[in-house]
C-alpha cells in the first residue's frame, strides 16, 4: 500500500499528466454541454472519483490539501473538467456515513462515479424497508455520466414532515434527466435537473448530514462535508484564476494595441494589474492551505474539528472564490477587446470563475455566518 505522500504525488502527477488532454477537450465538453466520455474514464481511471471515498472501499481517502491541490491542477485546465472531478470527489464521501453493505454496493465497484444534489427539495415517504421517494433536483453536475445519484430529501412519516432531512442514493438509470443546463458558465458540467416519481430506495441507502455520524474513523471524516465542498468549489476557482493569469501574461507578451507602438506588456496599468491578480491569488491561496493544514492538524489529533475552526475553514473557502473572480475580472479586464472572442480563454474563465462563485457554499452570506461565529453569537452553524 502506498504512503500517503506518495498518494498525493501520485494523484498531483496524475492531474498534471492529464492537463493538455483536458485542454484539448475543453472546447468539445463546452459544445455538448458534459464531458467526453474518454475524459470521464481517464479520470476514473486516475481516482479523482475516489478521492474521498475510503481506502477500506478501494478508494484514495485523500487529504483535503491533496484534495485542493488535485482540483486546482484541472481547473487551470478546464473548468468545468474539475468541477465534474470537485463533484464526484466530494459525493463520495457518502461513503463513509453509509452501512457497510450499502457503500461497498455503491462505491465498490470499478467506475462507480455519485453525484446529485443536496438541497432537501424531494419528499421521501417512509414504507417498510425504506421510502417511496418522488422529487427533481436542479444543479446535479455531471449527472449523465454518474453510475449512483442522489438527492436530499424531507423525511414524511404517517403524513407528518420530519425535521431532519436525508440524501436518498438512488442508480442513475432510476431517474430521469430533465435537459436545462443553457448557462453561461461552467457549460461543460452537464449540470441539468434529475428527476425521481414515487422510486423505492430502501433505507440503507439513506443518510443525514446533520445528525448521522461517520461509520469511517479516518481523519479526512472529521472534516465537515459541506467544508470540504466548499474546498473544492474554491480548488475550481483557484485554479481558473491561475489560467487566467497565465494567458494574460501570454497574451501581453505579443500583443500590440491598435495605435500604440509597444507591447501590452509594456504598459504601466498591465503591470500593476497582473502584480495585483497574483498578489490576491497568491495570498487566497496561502489561507486556503493555512486553514487546511489547521483543520487537518485539528482532526488528527482530537478526532473533531471545532466550530471556530470549521468557521475558518469557510472564510478561507468563501474568501478564495471572491479573490479568485477578482483576479479573472482584473485579467479580463488587461486584455482589453481580446478577450471577448469566443477564441479568448480570458472570456470561458471569466464565465466560469462567475459561475462557480453562484454556489451556496461560498456565498457571500457565509461572511456573515462566519463573522457571528467569530464575534460569539448565536448561529445557525448546521451546514458550517
């Protein structure tokens, strides 16, 4: 068995090998709205699927660092290629909440990929053996190519709601696909509705976020799981922000405005704004890490991670992505007319890095929540 450093090398040198493939790639996954399906094996192949699924399942039970590091390497690639990878990645940590049986069924087998929604806007009612679950989801990204969905569902027994909703895991091939995803950002996710009509899924398949525990003792589940997708959306912005910065630098080097005899690169408001997009990249970044290697520190060594710490943990996340837009718009910006042709990487970067900041996990209304945490007030912390 490999070493956990090891394993992250492994799995870095992985992503970096893919990269010009993922780049090749980008315009058709654009074009069709998912990613091609040789994409899609070379990452299951790689384990981006099963960085967070436990090694005991024969999954990489990565770290959370590795787990950034990983995600940022695809997204200065392709956008919506790691946010296909973020979000099979971080699905598979149901793993670790799920029976024994039930995520050996799910996650055991080769190419098993999950993915699906959290929002609890199904209603599952309770039968014997498990629930009659009927209801549609939006934002369910790469969900044309999951072999495993899911979807939270509000919990109704004898007629009466129940206050703590579950994810319901469900096979993909039970639910329907409902074609919406005409977006502006993030094309290539595939991220349309996915739809269930009165589906039995018997209780093993069922989980809380809230009140269930993890049946896995690995340090990465003492991470919360809404703080590690919050990671991952922020891996997906760091890295788009890292490509956009890259091409701007490319593209000074040679271009020369209409009207002026030198090099974009020459000019002083060029300078000023790709030294301040790295200086606002870099130092997002350094929080994420710092966060990271406080939290994981944290865990290994009492098993939990506490509230001020989780509430660092989603500044740092939340942080990350409003840095990372700023450093794409300053890029967008320097490249003056340029990088509105479709032929410009600056305007997909752009679109996407805008996208993935519309996600609750990294909303602005989570500096808020932070800050009550910080200052010591009551706060609804359930999804911190």
């Amino acid at each position: 068995m490999l070493e956990p450093t090891h394993r992250a090398d492994s799995l870095l040198a992985a992503a970096i090998d893919l990269a010009p493939r993922i780049r090749a790639l980008a315009d058709d996954a654009e074009r069709d709205r998912r990613l091609p399906a040789d994409l899609v094996r070379a990452f299951a192949d790689a384990g981006f699927f099963h960085l967070c699924v436990p090694r005991a399942l024969g999954g990489r039970e990565a770290d959370p660092a590795t787990l950034v590091r990983v995600i940022e390497t695809l997204a200065a690639a392709d956008g919506s290629a790691a946010w296909c990878a973020m979000i099979g990645a971080t699905s598979g940590v149901a793993s670790a909440y799920l029976a024994a049986d039930a995520a050996r069924e799910i996650y055991g087998a080769a190419g098993a990929i999950s993915g699906g929604a959290f929002a609890p806007l199904g209603r599952a009612t309770v039968v014997d053996g498990g629930y009659r679950v009927t209801g549609r989801w939006p934002f369910a990204s790469g969900c044309e190519h999951c072999t495993w969905l899911m979807g939270g569902s509000v919990i109704v027994d004898d007629g009466t709601p129940l206050p703590d909703p579950r994810l319901v895991l469900f096979p993909a091939g039970d639910a329907r696909i409902i074609d919406t995803w005409t977006v502006a950002g993030l094309r290539g996710t595939g991220s349309h509705d996915i739809a269930v009509d009165d589906l039995f899924v018997p209780a093993a398949r069922s989980f809380s976020l809230v009140t269930d525990r993890p049946t896995q003792t690995g340090t990465l589940y003492a991470f919360p799981v809404f703080g590690l997708l919050a990671l991952g959306i922020a891996a997906v912005t760091l890295g788009i922000a890292r490509a956009a910065i890259d091409e701007l630098v490319r593209l000074a080097g040679m271009k020369t405005p209409s009207g002026s005899r030198r090099r974009l690169a020459e000019r002083a408001v060029i300078q000023s704004a790709v030294a301040e997009a790295e200086a606002v990249l870099g130092a997002a970044r350094a929080l994420v890490f710092d966060a990271v290697a406080s939290a994981w520190a944290t865990a290994e060594a009492a098993g939990t991670i506490d509230l001020r710490v989780r509430a660092r943990l989603r500044l740092a996340t939340t942080h990350a992505a409003i840095a990372a837009a700023r450093a794409v718009d300053l890029m967008y910006n320097a490249a003056g007319g340029t990088a509105v042709y479709a032929t410009s990487p600056l305007q997909r970067h752009f679109r996407d890095v805008h996208a993935a900041t519309q996600h609750v996990m990294v909303a602005p209304t989570t500096l808020e929540l932070v800050g009550r945490v910080l200052l010591g007030l009551d706060a609804d912390t359930a999804m911190l």
